[in-house]
C-alpha cells in the first residue's frame, strides 16, 4: 500500500485577551484559550458581536477583514485599532473608555456610536459615507 501524509499548518492569530478569546469560544470560532485562534475561522464572519464581555484588548480583530459591523459596547477598552477593518459599515463601541480612535481608513463606515468613552477628538474627513454618529458624554470634541 502506498500511503501518503499531508501536514497542514494553520496560520493563527494572536488574541492576547483572555475575555476577547472567550467570547469568541461562545460564538464557535475557537474552542480552546490559548491567546490564539485559527486565522481562516474569520474569514467569512461579517458581523461580530462581543459587547458586555470585560474585554481589555481587542488585539486580534484586524484578522477579521470581512468584518462590516463590529459591536464592542460595554467592555474595558482604552483603544480600538479598527484601521484593517476597511469593510467596517457599523461600529458601536459605546461605554468603554476609549481615548483615541482613528477611523481614517475605514471609508466605508455608515454609523457610528462612540458614546460615553474618553474621546478627545475625532477626525471623520474620510468617512464620507458616515450617516449617522452619536458621540455624546466624551471629553471634548475638537
């Protein structure tokens, strides 16, 4: 008999928060934490929904490129790096305590609520699709 072996080698990435990786263990796109998930598990994923979860660090969702509604609400946050998400149409990361977000390469965002956080300016010049914003209760908009 002649046998042959194939070895797959997947490529990961590294989602260093703990309550980040749970989350999507929930979801079903993970099934162990380790600080990493299998890369071509968010291949197809449009939507992303891990609001209310105590999540520090969403280090990880620039993996995500297909990702066009995000929604972060409720965790820990201080940053949001979003800028590989380009297909990003929705972001919702209320209540958190997000203090720079540059959403400069995400040209195809229609709304988005950035309430309660700790923004101190917000550059929207590039978002010319953006319909809709709610940013209320922040530090001072410049």
């Amino acid at each position: 008999m002649n046998y042959q072996l194939f070895l797959c080698f997947g490529q990961y990435t590294a989602i260093p928060d703990g309550n980040f990786e749970k989350a999507l263990i929930d979801l079903g796109y993970d099934n162990v934490i380790d600080g990493q998930v299998l890369s071509s598990n968010f291949d197809t994923i449009t939507r992303l929904s891990v609001s209310n979860k105590n999540i520090s660090d969403l280090t990880g969702i620039e993996a995500f490129s297909g990702l066009t509604e995000l929604f972060c609400a409720k965790n820990n946050l201080t940053h949001l790096n979003v800028s590989n998400n380009t297909a990003l149409n929705y972001l919702y990361c209320d209540a958190n305590q997000i203090s720079n977000l540059d959403l400069s390469n995400n040209t195809a965002l229609i709304e988005l609520r950035c309430n309660e956080n700790q923004i101190q300016s917000l550059d929207l010049n590039n978002n010319t699709a953006l319909t809709f914003l709610m940013c209320h209760k922040n530090q001072t908009i410049i």
